[in-house]
C-alpha cells in the first residue's frame, strides 16, 4: 500500500478555480472519499472552516471537520475518526502551534498511523510544512526554520517561494548554512505527490510557477533545481 503526502500551494482557501482540490481528490484512494479539514494551524477558525464546507460540499466526497480546540471526541473517538479518513487535509497558519496542539491531543501519533494505512495526508502553508523533518515557517514572526516537523517526508518544505517577501533567500541561506536540511520549494499554484516519500508528481495551475529542489551546493551557497510540472488540467 502506497504512503501518500501532497503539498498544495493553493486550494479552497486561496484560489477560485479549485484545481488543485480536483487534482488531490483525483489521488484517494475511493471515488467518493472521505475528507476531514484539520483547521488547527489557524485555531479553528470558523471563516476557514466555512469555506472548506462551501468548496467541498458540492464535490463528490464526504467532507468533514476536525476541530481540536473546542474537542468533542475521546481518544478511541479520535483515533477511529482519523482512520476512516481517505484524505486529511491540514489547513493553513502557524505551524509551530499546529504541531504542538497535535502533539499534545495525540493527533501527531494518530496521523502517522493513518499515513501507513494509505490515507493521502495533504496541506497548504503549514499543512504542507508540518509533513517534513523540517521547514521554512513565520510561525515566530521573522522568516526563520522549524525542525521538528513530524518527518513523513525527509528534508525540509518552503511554501509561498514567489509570493512572499523574503522567502526565497532566506530559504535559499538557511539550506547554504545547513540550518535547514536540503528539500521542496513551491511556488504557490503548484501541487507535489510523494509516495513513500518519493517526488511522482508535480503539477501547476498558475503559469511559471515551479516546483524546485533546494541543496546545498558544498560550496557554502545552495543548488536551486526547477523540476518539470505537469499544466492542469492537461489541455
């Protein structure tokens, strides 16, 4: 059984066309799959779990939400709800508070064991950072890194490379100084599927946007590779 992670630079919350929903759906493993929204990185937020309701809703799925601030359900509730997920889509903001809260609910262990069992585990911003060892986050205010993601995916993950101020250098600087592990920068209106940890797919909705692989050079700067990515939908 296939381990899958797709980072997302976009989806419901920030774009119109909902192309990259379609795509990430188009990878559950059932026609009629049933995603969970984890709203955690942005508190619960009731706009944002509004929107997710209104984009899904409509969409051949089963949508649901998993609020952890306002918790309803006991720890076998829990565990049992996250299993029979096919997608957990994580949602966007801080990811340093993100992966406390998770840590201390218990949720972090639960994700994994749904990760083994072939639930296609997803996220923009820090839902996609969260799935790393590592990432590129403003959880702390300044641009800065996070090294404790939970590791389902080795490296590290910098979303929001072109569109905001600073992201691409500081990225860039941390991965040169080894501050940062080598790993996945993406433009927003790109989506990336590893399976088992493995790049096999990328995609774009966005004209120029790329998906690139960050290392360190060996020579006290870093090796910006673009990798080809697929336009969806295919024309």
């Amino acid at each position: 059984m296939s381990r899958l992670v797709a980072l997302l630079g976009g989806g419901f919350s920030t774009d119109e066309d909902g192309l990259l929903d379609d795509w990430l759906l188009g990878h559950a493993r059932s026609p009629r799959p049933r995603v969970s929204f984890v709203p955690t990185a942005s508190g619960d937020a009731a706009g944002y779990v509004e929107r997710f309701l209104a984009a899904f809703g409509p969409r051949a799925c089963e949508p649901s939400v998993l609020p952890l601030f306002r918790r309803t359900l006991d720890d076998d509730a829990l565990r049992a709800f996250l299993l029979a997920q096919d997608v957990v889509y994580v949602g966007g903001g801080n990811t340093a508070n993100l992966l406390a809260v998770w840590r201390a609910h218990g949720v972090d262990r639960l994700l994994r064991e749904a990760y083994d069992r072939g639930t296609l585990l997803c996220g923009i911003s820090a839902g996609a950072n969260c799935w790393a060892r590592a990432s590129h986050t403003d959880s702390f205010g300044p641009l800065t890194h996070l090294p404790d993601g939970l590791g389902l995916l080795p490296g590290s993950v910098c979303p929001h490379y072109d569109s905001e101020p600073g992201r691409r250098p500081s990225y860039r600087r941390a991965v040169a100084t080894g501050v940062l592990p080598g790993g996945w920068a993406l433009d927003d209106g790109v989506g990336a599927l590893f399976r088992d940890g493995v790049l096999t797919e990328a995609v774009t909705r966005t004209l120029g946007a790329r998906l690139y692989r960050v290392e360190p050079d060996g020579h006290g700067d870093c090796a910006e590779r673009p990798l080809p990515a697929r336009w969806f939908p295919a024309p």
